[in-house]
C-alpha cells in the first residue's frame, strides 16, 4: 500500500474512504396548541375534561409522520377510547 489515501496505488486521494458532497437540511417546523375543548366551566373532581390538541405544519414543505405524545396529569385519569383523530 502506498502513502496515497489510495486502494490502487496509482496517486489518487480520493478513493477509497470518501466522497465529499454538499447537502442541504431543510428545517422542520411544527407547532402544537392544546386548549380546552369547552371553555368558561368550572371542573370538578370525577368530571370529564375533553382536550383539543391541533398541529400546525409552519414549515414551507409538507411534512410526514409526525408523532404527538400528550402526556396527562397525575391528578387525572385517561378514558380509554377517548382519541378523534
């Protein structure tokens, strides 16, 4: 092997481990807003408290596979079968 950077040995540096090419990243941008569904009331303990949550794609491009997790209180107990999507 000669002190080239070459598989070849023929003088070459860029060969055998890399390739250099510039890319571009594109930004993502997306904004989540979780309001009370209904507003002005007074909740009680027991009572069922519906959530809206939106998400807003502020990026200039169509976004994919975009995954929420909302994580409630400890004060609070999740209704199973509760999501509208």
């Amino acid at each position: 092997m000669t002190g080239d950077d070459s598989l070849l040995g023929n003088g070459e540096n860029d060969e055998d481990d890399h390739d250099p090419e510039m890319i571009t990243v594109a930004t993502i941008d997306v904004a989540i807003q979780k309001t009370l569904a209904t507003t002005g009331i007074l909740y009680a303990p027991g009572d069922t408290v519906v959530f809206n949550v939106e998400v807003f794609n502020q990026s200039p491009f169509t976004v994919y596979n975009v995954q929420v997790n909302d994580y409630i209180s400890d004060y609070m107990t999740y209704v199973d079968g509760a999501i509208n999507q």
